[in-house]
C-alpha cells in the first residue's frame, strides 16, 4: 500500500520509493552516511569535512600539482596550469624557487614561499624580478616584498614610459647593500619608519605597514642621497616624506650621496637548490602504507597523541564507521542550521564545461534519521549542481526530439 511518505510497502515490510515526477531526481549517487537524528553530530560533522582538523591544501601544493600535470603527466588542457608551469619555469632560470612555506626548505638561497605575490606577476616581470635577486641577492631567500615592490616599480614604469636601467638596478641594491645588508633588514627598518611616519600624520593606530612602504621607502632614499634615474613619481609622492622617518644613524649613511653606497659583488656559493628543487622531479615516488605507518610511528607529535589515548583508555568504536549507499538526488535534504546557503555562483563554478568532470565529484556526507531521511552535512553544492546540469540535459534532449519531430 502507499504509505503518507510516498513509498510503497509490500508484505515483507520493505520500501520501494515511488519514481520522482522530474526524471533527474531518480539519478541516485554515492553517500557516506552515518545513522543518527543528533544534528549536533551533524553539525560538527560539517565543520571537520570544511576545514576544522583537516589540512588544508596550501597555494604551493596548488602550484605542484599544476607543475607536474604540465611536466611529469605532459598534460596541457589547463591554460592556467601551463601559466604556472611557465612561470615556474622562468623562476628557475634565474635560480629562484617555491617552497612551502615553513618547510625545512624556506629560507635557503633563492628560494621563496609567497605563491600569491609570485602567482601575480606577469611572465615578462619575472626575468626582471628574479634575475635582480639572482644577480644581487643570490645569498639570501626572496622575501615577499620584493615581488611587491618591483611589481609596482615596474607597472608604474611602463604605464608612464620610464625605462628601469642597469644602473638602477644596481643602485637600488647598493642602497640595500650598504644600509641594510638585505631585504629582510629593510624590511624590518621600513616598518619601525612606517609607524612613524603614521604616528606624526594620523592619529590612530597602526597594525601593519602598507605594502606601498617598501618601494616608496627605497625611492625616497634613493632621492635623498642624489640618484638620477627617472622614475614614477607617484611611487613617491604615495607616502609624502616618508624618508625622512628611517632612522638617523640611516640616514647620515644616506647623506654621503650615491657614490657612496655602491653595490660591492658577492661571491656566489654552489646552488644547492638545483637538486633539493621539490619541482625539478622527473618521476614520483609511490609509497606502501607500510611506508607510511613507518614514517607515522616514528614521529614525536604521533607518539604524544598515542600516550594520550592510553592514558584516556580511549577505545576504537567500529560502530561509529560510516556507511556507503547509492542514494537518489530526489531524496537528499539540506538542513539550513547544519550547512552554508546555497550559493549558485559557486555551483556555476564547478559546472564550468572546461573543468567539470563526472569522476573527480565527491561522496555526498549524509546522516540517515531514524524516519528514512538523508540529511546532508557536505556536498550540498556538488548535489544540486549534478541535478541542474542533469535536468537540463534532459531538457536539451527533449528539445532536440521535438525538432526533429517538426
């Protein structure tokens, strides 16, 4: 008989559902579920599968993965992912590398951990960005505001038809050089000169220096101890005075003029980068999960978390194990308090025709309550996307049928 919930019962106490009106809603996917009418669970459950205890996926392994589909895999369908090949490719030509930042490779020469500073240049600042710290730097890493301040220098340049000379370049480093030592020193210097500089012309306070402070700063000395070159004057109107906020024990170095602060060469040490780059790998290695549990046991944080197990007397509870089951789209519920609102923009995202890919979706994450609903808790934009593009692929077809009926 059928029952109010729109299912039929046979006599053996088993459901069939009735068939949806809209043929798309019967289209049934996967769904990891749990049984359970806590909505706390289900709640929780939504933030581990969006972020909270789950290691996010950081701007270089973005920037990896592009590299090796366009290098190990030879696949060039992404025209963003040959882009960062590109660019990659130029960075290393000038000896300059992307790391992830923190590892145990951050810090050494030439290499640098800003992805989103160097994924915003343009492939002809590159050879002019990394070729100048190559040339001058090769001893320390790139700190992010380099990419900043020669992004703009450059920019403005071009905008407004200066030429950015040899000689330039090689007083800006001069200047760098002689009173800073490196970048990171000027950095630190033209912070302290930043909040001054505020304090004297604002009153309020200051958290962070703007990310105009590193060429302005720089331009403002360059002007001061007698430099030529003709540059974009609004990289230096953009903090009046500024300058004159470094501190005075810079600024009497500054006062002996240009000449003065030549840049004096360094001798270069052996790239060490050229074999620990983590993107020059030209096969992967696959690892068993005994390879895995090995490195795991070894650690120390793994060893900490372990001890407090045994001390907790916490046992594994297979019952908690979520379940697998093909579920129709028809039948799926998106609780409001539990998940984001629907955000169409984002489900226009994942459809675009140039990316979208049946077998790269997700598993729906779903709680079964005790009357047969299926509640989503991650997913709810893959679901309803997979049913917008299905039914309009039902409603092209129906249209094309009628045409040809015609």
């Amino acid at each position: 008989m059928k029952t109010s919930k729109g299912i039929v019962e046979d006599n053996k106490n088993n459901y069939e559902p009735l068939p949806f009106k809209d043929e798309a809603m019967n289209k049934k996917v996967w769904v990891q579920y749990v049984e359970t009418d806590d909505l706390a669970f289900a709640r929780r459950a939504f933030g581990t599968a969006n972020g909270k205890n789950k290691k996010p996926q950081s701007k270089f392994h973005m920037l990896r993965t592009a590299v090796y589909v366009v290098r190990l895999d030879k696949n060039t369908d992404d025209p963003e992912e040959v882009l960062w090949e590109k660019m990659v490719t130029l960075a290393e030509k000038y000896r300059c590398y992307p790391v992830e930042e923190k590892s145990d490779l951050d810090g050494k020469p030439g290499t640098f951990s800003n992805m989103p500073g160097f994924l915003s240049l343009k492939l002809d600042e590159i050879p002019e960005i990394c070729g100048w710290h190559d040339q001058y730097f090769h001893r320390d890493s790139i700190h992010f505001g380099v990419f900043h301040m020669w992004k703009q220098l450059l920019r403005e340049a071009k905008g407004t038809n200066k030429v950015i000379s040899s000689k330039f370049k090689e007083e800006l480093a001069g200047l760098i050089q002689n009173l800073f030592i490196n970048f990171e020193q000027y950095s630190e210097s033209t912070k302290a000169a930043y909040t001054a500089w505020h304090n004297a012309n604002y009153n309020s306070d200051v958290k962070k220096p703007s990310d105009d402070a590193y060429i302005s700063g720089l331009l403002h000395l360059y002007r001061r101890a007698g430099g030529k070159e003709d540059l974009p004057q609004i990289l230096i109107d953009r903090i009046d005075a500024f300058g004159d906020f470094f501190d005075d024990e810079i600024l009497e170095e500054v006062d002996k003029g240009i000449e003065y602060l030549k840049y004096k060469p360094v001798s270069r040490d052996p790239d060490i980068m050229k074999e620990l780059n983590p993107l020059r790998k030209s096969e992967e290695k696959v690892l068993s999960m005994e390879d895995n549990i090995n490195i795991l046991e070894k650690s120390k944080a793994w060893q900490a978390v372990i001890k407090k197990w045994d001390e907790e007397e916490k046992e594994y509870n297979e019952s908690l194990e979520g379940k697998v089951a093909q579920v129709r789209l028809g039948d799926i519920h998106f609780h409001q308090g539990v998940q984001r609102k629907l955000d169409p923009k984002h489900c226009a995202t994942i459809a675009d025709p140039k990316i979208f890919n049946p077998s790269l979706m997700e598993v729906l994450r779903c709680i079964k309550t005790s009357d047969g609903k299926w509640i989503s808790i991650d997913g709810q934009h893959t679901a309803t996307t997979l049913l917008g593009i299905l039914k309009h692929m039902t409603t092209r077809q129906k249209s094309k049928k009628k045409l040809k009926a015609v």
